[in-house]
C-alpha cells in the first residue's frame, strides 16, 4: 500500500512554510521598532526588548527543566 504524502510531508512545502515563519519575524522585529510602547520601567523602551525577553526566558526555562529532570524522573522499574 503507498503512503498518501501529506502538505507537511514534502521538504520543499516545509521549507516555503520556514522561509514564511522568518520573513513574518524579521518584519515584527522591523514594525517593532517603529510603535511606540507605553512602558512602566525605562528597560521597556529599548528597541525589540519584550522578543528578547520572551527568547531568554524560554531557554532559561529549558535549562532549568533539564536540571529539574535530575530530581524528578523516576527509575525505569518504578511502577514494577
């Protein structure tokens, strides 16, 4: 039996959805720059600082699961 190759399936359609996902990022890194933000501390003002926030705070937060997964995982005979 063939297997049906779906949209995501074909290289070429993942890399035009690829090449569409950075060209939106690259262009609200851009608009960003240009919209004025109403801050309450003046680290709020910088150029692209909430992107840069959101981007530290993620791999904070890998690291810090990947640390946490030493004290939390159980053995592979726990429910034996």
């Amino acid at each position: 039996m063939k297997k049906e190759l779906k949209t995501f399936d074909d290289p070429k359609n993942v890399k035009i959805l690829l090449r569409i996902f950075y060209a939106s990022l690259v262009v609200l890194l851009i608009v960003d720059l240009f919209i004025h933000k109403h801050a309450d501390f003046p680290w709020e003002d910088a150029p692209n600082f909430f992107a840069a926030y959101g981007f530290v705070s993620c791999v904070l937060l890998i690291f810090i699961a990947k640390i946490l997964r030493r004290f939390i995982k159980k053995d592979e005979t726990y429910y034996d």
